[in-house]
C-alpha cells in the first residue's frame, strides 16, 4: 500500500534521479563549459597520440592508445574505474559545490595552457603519458575557466584522483624491481624465523634442498595492491579528516600494508610449499593475493575510526 509519506519522500532510484535532475537545472553555464570540453576531446582524440606506430594502436587518439594500455596491462587496469570514482566524489561533495558563487575566472586560462604546453612536451619526447597529464591539467583549468577560482579550489581533490588514471607499466619495472627484493629479504628473513629454512638468490626463494623454487615476479611485487591502498587511503584521508597531518597519516598508511600483505602473503606460500608441497604453494599463491588485500582495506578502516576518535579526544 503506497502512503502519502512515500509519495513525498521518494528512495531508492527514484529519489536518486530527482536530486540529480534538481542539481542539473540549478548548475550555471552548463553549455559553456560542454562546448569546451567538446573542443578539448577533440583536439586529444585527432591529435592526442605522439607515437602513431605504437604496437597494436596505429591511432592518432590519446583515448584509443589508454584503452588498449587498460585493456592489456594488469598493473594499468584500474584506470578504468578511476572517471567512476571521480564522478562519485563529485556527487559526494555536490552540495558544497553547487553553493559555490560561480562566474568565468580568466586565470584559469593559464592551465589550460599548461595543459597545452605538456601536450606539446608529450609529442616531441615521444611520451603519451606526459600528453595524458596535459589533458587532465587542461580539463581541471578549463572547470576553473567557467565556473571560478572557488571552483577549482573545492574540486582539487577529485581532479587529483584522476592522477590514479595515467599508466604506469612503462614504469613498473624500475619500481618493482627493489619491491621484489625488499618483499624477498623480509619474507625470507620471516619464514628463518618461522624456522623454515629458505635461501634467497635475488628476488628467487629455494628451500635448503632446492626441491622447490619460487620466483617473486613483478606481479607479485606488490605493486598492485599499493597503487590500489593509496587510492583507498587517499580517499577515505580526503572524505574523514580536515587536517593535513591526518591526511598524510592516512596516505603513508598504504605502502608498509601493502608490504605487509605481500609478506604475509609469500610467507604463506612457502609455509605451505614446506608442509604440503610446491604444488599445494601455488594454489595459496593464487588465492590468498584478495584476501591479503581485503584485510589491508579492513585495517585502513579500523585505523582511520581510531584515528577519528582519538582527535576527538584530544582535538
């Protein structure tokens, strides 16, 4: 039975819909700012990749060439999700941004010519991702150029996020290269401790006898679950804490978790490897990368409510 209340107070999708529709209407110069970014996709997807021979994406557009990263690098994927996120915190903080006094900010032009002149660097070294960074520089000055200095002000923090966007496999090998030493030398260090006797040759793990071998690849480097606690920590720092030094606290958290869980992890394995066997070491290697994971998002949770308490305990 549908009540008077029920008709006034609508949920779900519904009442989701008609606060979306109400901040449409209420948002200025609407048709200003689409016709730029209208423009600014253009000029990125006819002129937007520096290297057209690139492999498989023999394309002019930046958008094309990031798709086919996303699509064939596993430490990339989550770029992807990363526009969702950023429309999701700017539904969060719509709000605050729709009582903002908006007007056009000539300034602003000065980052989109940053934008422009990263995108000018990015074709003549040859680098898409230095074009990538133009473009979201551009995209945030132009947000500023419609809508204010205020504007750009509030909304630096979802801008940021898209940071999570530009690719970094060209990179992950000089990154993940002493992550899989440091992971080796702790995991090695533990399971000595555990009184399991192991040998590390590089980021390679042997038993005493050599009857089994585990190689800590670059995917197993950990560098997927820190790239991942870092948007995590970033986000929930930014959403429940004012000051920067919580922030910060809350950010630094994600390197020694993910650390953590990629130790734990290996040590793990080779717990089970020991016991078990090397085959029995490779289905816990396959399978306990989530669950390691799931727990670090838990304990970024359990400390960002302590840390909530203790600063209102002591503000």
């Amino acid at each position: 039975m549908t009540t008077e209340a029920s008709k006034t107070n609508p949920g779900g999708w519904a009442a989701f819909r008609e606060e979306f529709q109400a901040c449409w209407r209420a948002w200025p110069d609407k048709g200003l700012f689409f016709l730029l970014l209208a423009a600014w996709v253009a000029l990125f997807h006819f002129w937007g990749n520096p290297v057209l021979g690139y492999m498989q994406t023999r394309t002019a557009s930046l958008f094309e060439w990031l798709y086919f990263v996303y699509a064939t690098s596993v430490d990339d994927e989550h770029g992807q999700l990363v526009p969702f996120v950023v429309l999701g915190l700017f539904w969060w903080k719509r709000k605050q941004l729709l009582a903002l006094e908006k007007a056009v900010w000539w300034p602003a032009l000065g980052l989109v010519m940053a934008g422009l002149a990263g995108h000018a660097v990015g074709f003549v070294v040859q680098q898409q991702r230095i074009s990538l960074v133009g473009f979201l520089v551009g995209l945030y000055g132009l947000t500023g150029l419609v809508w204010g200095r205020g504007w750009l002000r509030a909304s630096l923090f979802p801008f940021f996020i898209f940071g999570f966007s530009v690719p970094i496999s060209a990179l992950s090998e000089t990154v993940t290269s002493p992550l899989r030493i440091f992971s080796t030398w702790l995991t090695v260090g533990v399971a000595q401790v555990l009184g399991v006797d192991v040998i590390r040759a590089g980021s390679q793990i042997y038993d005493a006898s050599r009857t089994y071998l585990y190689d800590v690849a670059p995917a197993c480097s950990g560098i997927r679950s820190i790239i991942s606690l870092v948007a995590v920590t970033t986000i929930y720092g930014f959403m429940h804490f004012q000051r920067p030094w919580q922030r910060a606290v809350m950010v630094g958290l994600a390197l020694p978790l993910a650390l953590a869980g990629n130790v734990a992890r290996l040590t793990a394995v080779i717990l089970t490897a020991e016991v078990f066997g090397q085959e029995a070491g490779i289905w816990v290697e396959q399978k306990l990368g989530v669950v390691t994971f799931v727990v670090a998002v838990v304990a970024v949770f359990l400390f960002g409510r302590w840390l909530q308490r203790r600063t209102e305990v002591r503000p």
